[in-house]
C-alpha cells in the first residue's frame, strides 16, 4: 500500500529585543548562568508583569511578512503546566486571540513552488534551561522569560524538502526584518514537527506524533524521513501509531517516545488577570508595514525582471540578507549582474565554508569584487586568474590590481609565445594528435588544458583555442 505524508511545524523563535518580554533583564546568550534574572522572572511572590512594547512589534513584523492578518485585539494567557525550568508552574502566552493569524508563505524546491498555510502568529515567554551534568541537573533562567513568537503552520507539508524549504525560507525572513537571528544551535530557532502518514487517497488524516529536541534545518529533514518510516511499518504490521511526543536522537538517526501529546484543554488556559489585552490601531500597524525593508520574495523578482538573472540565482542571492546587500552593492559599482552572481553565489560560499565564516563575516568588499570583474574584462587577467585574485583578496585582503602585479598575473596574449609552447606539445604528444585528426574532438580539450598549465594559467583561452586547432588541423 502507498502511504502520504501529512505534516505540521511549530517553529519557536527568540526576539532579539533588548530586554525580556515581561521584565528590563537583559536579553542576551552565552552570559553566565542565572546572572540575567530579576524577581519577576523568577516569579517571586508578588511580582507582576509588564508587556514589552517591542514584542509585540517584533511579532507583528513577523506576521506582515509572514503575509498574516493582524487583528485590532489580542491577548494574553497562562499555560499551565509543571516543568523545573518554568518558574511559575505556568507559561504566559496566547490562546484563542492569537497576535497574527491567516498567513501563507510560498516556498521552492526541486518539485516546484508549494504554499503553506500560517495559522497563527502568538507571542510567549522562554523558559529556562535545564543542564545536565555528571548525574545532576540544574536550572539556568537566564532564557526565561525571554520573548518568543510561536509561528504554527497548517498540515500542509508533504516530505522533508518542503519543510527544508519552509525554515530555510522564514530564517530568512526573520533575519530581514531583523526580530531575530535564527540561530538553531543557539536555540533562537526551535522546530517542532506534527507528523502522520495515511493510505494514498484518503481524506482523513493518520494519528500524529510530535518530534522534539530538533535542532538543526538537516536534522528535521532527518527525523521526518525517520518517523515517517516508522510509522508506516507500524501499520503495514497491523498496529496501531499512538498519539505522543517524541524525542528526536540525531546521534543515533532515531525517535524514541517521551510522553503521551498534550491537548489545548490539558493546558488549563485563561486569560492573565496581571497584563491588559493588546489592542493595535490601523495606523499603528500600517506604520510597522511601512517600516519593513524589501523581503526575499520582492527581490527574487526585481532581480529577475529589472536584473535579468535566473530564477535559480535569484532564489540562492536573496537567502542571506548580507549576500544580498554583498551582491547589490557590487552590481551598483557596475559591475555585470550576471558575473557577480557567479562570484557570490560559487567562489564566495566556498572560501566562507572553508573559514568557517558567515556571510556576515565576508571580508571581501563589494569595491575589490568590482575591480577583479574590471580586470577580467578589460583582458589584463582571464577568467581562471581571476578566480585566484578574488581568493586573494578574501584570504589576505589588499587591492586586485596591485596582486596581479605583485604576482605576475596578466594575460599573456602573445600569439607567438603561445604558439611556440602549442607546436612543442603537439609534438610531444602524438597520439592525442592524432584521435583528434581522426575526429575525437576531445582531444582539443587534453592539448588546451597542457597549454594552460604550462603557462601557468595566464594565457588568453581564446587564442590558446584558436591555435591548438589550427596547429592540429
């Protein structure tokens, strides 16, 4: 029997706001343990709550680009549960009046474009964070009561590409309109996944199961396919797939059960007595719309229509805000939209990965860039020389034309040069000579390729073309 797979996430993110959502700690990881906490983070005793102004901002960006409906009224709840990290034994958050609601975001992948339904937008506190060590736990609360928006999507993801796709897309969203930075191995960005499998064809949808502990964009690729599996093979057995919470172990590419799945009514919610309902006006949520930058989406298509580019390279330029501005600010140096798409979008990556940087991080400037493109097209390096200039450039920075002239790098375009080095070839060489006069037109490529290196990769490949054939034939 063919099964398919239906899919929900609840993506947590972390506000990069100042402060905390309910109290003036300061909202920042990787500080020692419990030095940013207060009394109201704590929940002592008669402490109350005081909402940040910027959450909420922070959220309805989120929404506008998220393409949600923000309502005029929102507000919020307590979440009852027991955990050690939650101070309070309850969580505020939001229930049946949500911050944002009824968005759609369009992703891409190799099968084409798919859109995924948002259903709600809702704005919360972190809780603390538990560690573990040599048998004993302990609570740091440094993270509790930082802001969180929870961004709930419909069940409409068919296969791990999909939800690459979607997070992939809403990092980059986020990071934009600058709420957070999206960091999963800092846990800014937390992804929880509702999974089910039904037989082909049917409406009704299978028992879920949520996937926990998921921290990376590949790693929730990894326990869809997992679970997915797993699910499958319990019912081509004959059992039955329980309703439960899973941890996802990316160690040993396997979920394991934690705990029977929560439903709303187990949460006990009602509305906070200590915080008053949200309410925005038109003008104040048109004046957040107003004050969001360009989004992924409207470049990818200015880069297409006005830039001429591909879809393809559009889509790869757009994902990382620092590459796009890396990428704009080159083109509007005047260099090609199309070269400097190649650079940014191939050699740039590599050299980052191989740093272990960022894009952030690029120590290239869009002027040094421009320069090498200007080089290649006024014929003083080629192509291939190119390439080693910009790496150059990135790995001890200085100026593309005075490393061409340090290195001895332009063009050779002597013909006569490159013509005595063609002859002495060919004739060392006669076999590969000869399959070329006897129609293997590879052969070209062997000869050009011997006549590049011996030149050190300075010569014109052009005329290296030009006179390989011709000495050939």
């Amino acid at each position: 029997m063919k099964y398919e797979t239906v899919i929900g996430l609840e993506v947590h993110v972390e506000m990069d706001t100042e402060t905390k959502i309910f109290c003036g700690c300061r909202n920042e990881f990787g500080d020692a343990p419990n030095t940013n906490v207060c009394p109201v983070c704590l929940s002592m005793p008669g402490t109350l709550p005081v909402l940040n102004e910027k959450a909420v901002e922070y959220g309805v960006r989120a929404g506008l680009a998220l393409n949600c409906r923000i309502p005029n009224y929102s507000k919020l709840d307590r979440k009852g549960y027991f955990y050690p990290d939650l101070a309070k034994a309850y969580q505020i958050s939001q229930y049946d009046y949500p911050l944002c609601a009824e968005g759609s975001v369009e992703v891409f992948t190799d099968a084409g474009p798919h859109t995924i339904g948002i259903t709600r937008i809702h704005i919360e506190e972190d809780a603390g964070k538990l560690v573990h060590e040599a048998g004993e736990s302990f609570v740091d609360y440094n993270r509790g009561g930082v802001p969180l928006m929870e961004i709930v999507t419909e069940p409409d993801f068919e296969n791990a590409d999909q939800v690459r796709a979607f997070l992939e897309t809403l990092r980059s969203n986020m990071e934009y309109i600058g709420v957070s930075d999206c960091k999963m191995e800092e846990g800014s960005m937390r992804c929880d996944v509702n999974i089910s499998v039904r037989p082909e064809g049917q409406d009704k949808l299978g028992t879920r199961t949520e996937l926990k502990n998921i921290n990376s964009i590949s790693a929730a690729a990894r326990a869809i396919e997992y679970e997915r599996r797993r699910q499958i093979e319990v019912l081509e057995d004959g059992g039955e797939v329980i309703q439960e919470t899973r941890r996802w172990d990316d160690d040993k590419g396997v979920t394991s059960a934690m705990r029977d799945k929560e439903e709303a009514h187990d949460y006990r919610y009602f509305p906070d007595p200590d915080l008053v309902p949200v309410y925005l006006s038109d003008e104040r949520i048109a004046q957040i719309r107003d004050s969001l930058p360009e989004l992924p989406a409207a470049k990818r298509r200015r880069y297409t229509e006005e830039l001429g580019l591909p879809e393809y390279d559009a889509r790869l330029l757009t994902a990382s805000k620092d590459t796009a501005r890396f990428f704009e600010d080159t083109v509007a140096l005047g260099a090609p939209a199309k070269q400097v798409s190649n650079y940014v979008m191939v050699e740039l990556p590599r050299l980052l990965k191989d740093a272990g940087l960022e894009p952030a991080d690029n120590p290239v400037r869009p002027e040094q860039l421009a320069s090498v493109l200007r080089l290649v097209a006024d014929g003083k390096i080629n192509s291939s020389v190119g390439k080693q200039v910009f790496e150059e450039v990135f790995r001890s920075g200085g100026d593309p034309e005075q490393i061409v002239k340090e290195k001895g790098l332009e063009q050779v375009d002597d013909a006569g040069a490159i013509e005595a080095v063609v002859r002495q070839l060919v004739a060392e060489n006669p076999k590969p000579a000869e399959d070329y006069r006897n129609g293997n037109k590879k052969a070209l490529t062997f000869f050009v390729g011997r006549v590049m290196k011996a030149m050190k990769g300075k010569a014109n490949p052009q005329t290296v073309n030009e006179l390989v054939r011709k000495e050939l034939e």
